[in-house]
C-alpha cells in the first residue's frame, strides 16, 4: 500500500519520539519532572494542614527522584513537625548520604536526635552543621537545646546569646535562653526574655504560662505576721456562799448580846456622872 506524503512523515516523528523516550536521559527528565511536582503538592498540602496526603506526595516525588536529598530533608521536616523522630532521623541521615558536604541535613538530624534522647549523637551532628556553616542561629539553638538537657548551661547560654545576636526577635530562641536561666534559679534573668517571647508572639500561651511562673517567683513575698501575745483566761467568778440557818440565829444572838452589853455599859456611865 502506499503512503502519502504527510503520513509518511508522521511515521517517522513517532519513530523518532518512541527513540527519544526510550532513551535514559529522557527518562530521567520525565521523573524528575514530575517528582518536583510532587514536592509541590505536598509542600502545599504541608501548608494546608493535611499531612497525610503530603507524606504520600513526598513518597512519590522519592520514588521518581530517588537521588534529590532535598525530598529527603523536605519530608523529614514534615515528620519532624508530626513528632515522628525516628522517621525523621531516617529521611535526614538519606539527605546527609546524597549530600554530605550540607550543613542543614546534620542540622535536622541533631533535632530529631535531640527528641529522641540521643544527647552525645545529636552533638555531633550539630558540632558538624555548625562546622559547614559556622554561627547558623538555627542551628545554634538547636545545640543549645543539647547542652541544656545536658545541664552544660554555660554552654547553652553562650549558644542562644551568639543565635539571638543575629536574630534578636526569635521566639524560640529567647524561650529556650528564659528555661536555662530558670533551670539555674536566675529568675530576674528569664523575666526579660520571657516578656520579649510573648510580644514577639502573643498566641504563644506556653510563654504566656512561663511568664507567669516566672513572675510568681519574683513576687516578694508577704511579711511573716507576728504571733498575738496569748490572753490570760479572766477568773471564774467564784459565788458567795450563803448562810446557814443556824448561821443566822448566831448572828442574831451575837447581835443581841452586843445591844446588851453597850446598854449595860452606858447606864454604868450615866450612874458615875450622877455620883
């Protein structure tokens, strides 16, 4: 049979793509393409407060571009906000091992590290992003968070200071300087800081919560009230006793014998004076 002309040449440009697409680099455009994507929806599903589904984009973004650490380090961040540290950990040790050279991958992974009560490890991940990128506020708090639960307080202090130097308003940062002045009791210290937390962020009720504490224990506390002298109990009024019946014929009778004896001795006066 024979072939026009346009369908001959039809012919030849599905031949053509059919070779195109079969070829690697092809491919890998194609997956990475769409991988980013997929990274898309699930940032914006991320924002939207449906986690779920933006896990299952970042899974998919993996798949077609199992080589971008970004994906990686994107989805650990999002388990991270869920509180799924260990996922975390794993999809942040993948970014580090596609990109070593990062300084963020060490830094997330400290955070994860530090939830889970890796204290040692996480320093070491921290020490290293700090090493790749020297005094990152980030990542200053988030060591400073180490040495605090390590009670190594100086140490947490020199971090938040040189973090909150460069970024004066974080809220994190100066509530996480407030807890390590109150862990030291320097509650005059945490007052400020605590204060500048809350007006950086007024829907912050867990500053708000802290504040409160904080000024509880600056209060002064109320003067000791002096015991009242004790009052002696008044006497009990003893009744008088009353007279008996022969009582009262004894006083009569002395009574009587008294008029007797006055008289007497008044008529014995009278009777010298007429003498």
């Amino acid at each position: 049979m024979l072939m026009t002309k346009n369908q001959t040449f039809t012919l030849i440009a599905v031949a053509l793509l059919s070779v195109a697409s079969s070829s690697p680099s092809y491919a890998q455009k194609k997956g990475a393409a769409g991988a980013a994507e997929h990274a898309k929806k699930a940032a914006e599903f991320a924002q939207a407060g449906v986690p779920d589904q933006a896990l299952a984009e970042y899974a998919l973004a993996i798949e077609q571009d199992p080589k971008n650490a970004r994906y990686y380090n994107d989805r650990g961040g999002l388990h991270l906000s869920l509180k799924k540290f260990s996922e975390a950990a794993a999809d942040f040790s993948k970014s580090i091992e596609l990109l070593p050279k990062d300084y963020a991958g060490y830094s997330n992974r400290g955070a994860a590290l530090n939830e889970l009560n890796q204290l040692d490890t996480a320093l070491v991940d921290l020490n290293k992003a700090l090493e790749l990128k020297p005094n990152d506020p980030r990542t200053l708090e988030r060591r400073g968070l180490t040495y605090n639960r390590q009670k190594n307080y100086e140490a947490a202090l020199a971090d938040y200071n040189k973090a909150l130097e460069q970024n004066p308003t974080s809220s994190l940062g100066l509530n996480r300087r407030a807890d390590t002045y109150v862990a030291m009791g320097q509650f005059d210290k945490a007052l400020p800081d605590l204060e500048a937390a809350v007006k950086a962020r007024p829907d912050d009720f867990a500053a708000l919560d802290r504040l409160e504490f904080v000024r509880a224990k600056l209060a002064p506390k109320p003067a000791p009230v002096a015991a009242a002298a004790p009052v002696a109990p008044a006497p009990t009024p003893v009744p008088a006793r009353r007279l008996s019946k022969m009582e009262w014929i004894g006083i009569a009778v002395g009574g009587f014998v008294l008029v007797i004896v006055i008289a007497a001795v008044i008529a014995r006066k009278k009777a010298r004076d007429y003498s």
